[in-house]
C-alpha cells in the first residue's frame, strides 16, 4: 500500500470510546459506530478527494402498509474506493436498512439510505479500528479507554460556577454515569 506514515498511524489507532455507541436488539446490546463518524473518519485519514462510494445493488426485500405507516426494507451492495498514490484500493461491504414513514416514498428512502451507511460502514471497517473494526471483537480491544473520571465546569456571567458535570466510568461495567449538580448563587 502507498498509505503516508500518518495514515498508517491513524489505520491503526484505537477507536475513541466516545464514538462507540450502543443499542439494544432482540435482547443483546450491540455495539456500533455511527455512519456521519466512519465518513468523517474517511475524509480525515483519506482526504475528501482520495475516496468514494458507490451503491453496487440495492433491492427492496420488504414493504408494507398498515394503517398509518408504511414500512420498507432494503439491502444494499456497497464498493468503497480508495486512491493511495498510484493504486486504488477497493473493498465492498453488504447492508440492511429499515424505515417507517407515514408515506410509502419516505419509508422505502430511509431504508434505502439505512443499507448503504450500513453497507459502507462495513466496507471502510476492513481499514481498521478508526471505522469499527474493533468491535467485531468480543474484547475489544481496539478501543481506547475511557477516563476514569472527567469534571468540567460550566461559567455563568461574572465568572460564578452555573454548572457542574462530573463523568465516572464505573469500574464493574463499562458504563458512563452522568452526574448533574447546580450551583446557585445569591446575588
């Protein structure tokens, strides 16, 4: 590959514990990054005019009706480009999208632009962990890890305190408790 030394650095950086995000899915939590991130990580490392994307297939694998809602799903083929000196290197990444909509053209477009985000987070993943490629494993050890602890105050006018967070990673679970406390000031 003809990547720079910093591309190369930042193809194998860990990625950020804040861009990780969660939901939950017949009954498991998965982990995933959003599709603005991996683009914007595209355009960082790559440069907004060494790579692209193109939707290879899509096919609407689903669409009903009920009442009020119309509901479509989508797969997509997807095949991102990237030009690193004289090469171009390619890789191609598969997804599903779903929409519901009160009309028909607005569900089939949310899940049509669902599986092609979907389609070229997997396709850019195969770069490495700035894109999501540290999730698909169990430990995840491609992500870095978050402060134990961060506090940062908001300044109301005359410089007072107005605000203050604290963000505690507790050490049992992986997870981020968000502790809000108002000052008031008599003036």
């Amino acid at each position: 590959m003809e990547f720079s030394e910093q591309q190369v650095r930042q193809l194998k950086a860990k990625l950020k514990p804040r861009y990780v995000k969660t939901r939950q899915a017949q009954g498991a939590l998965l982990h995933y990054v959003e599709g603005w991130h991996v683009i914007a990580e595209a355009n960082r490392i790559f440069g907004f005019d060494a790579w692209d994307r193109r939707t290879i297939s899509s096919r609407c694998v689903h669409s009903e009706r009920s009442a009020r809602t119309h509901f479509a799903a989508y797969v997509a083929k997807v095949r991102v480009s990237i030009r690193a000196g004289d090469i171009t290197i390619v890789r191609e990444g598969s997804g599903m999208g779903e929409g519901a909509a009160p009309t028909p053209g607005k569900a089939h477009e949310l899940a049509l632009k669902g599986a092609e985000t979907d389609g070229t987070k997997r396709a850019l993943a195969t770069f490495g962990n700035p894109f999501g490629l540290a999730l698909y494993d169990r430990e995840q050890a491609g992500v870095g890890k978050p402060p134990d602890a961060l506090t940062f105050s908001l300044t109301a006018e005359r410089g007072a305190p107005a605000m203050s967070v604290s963000l505690v990673r507790t050490p049992a679970a992986a997870t981020v408790n968000l502790c809000l406390s108002r000052v008031l000031y008599a003036r």
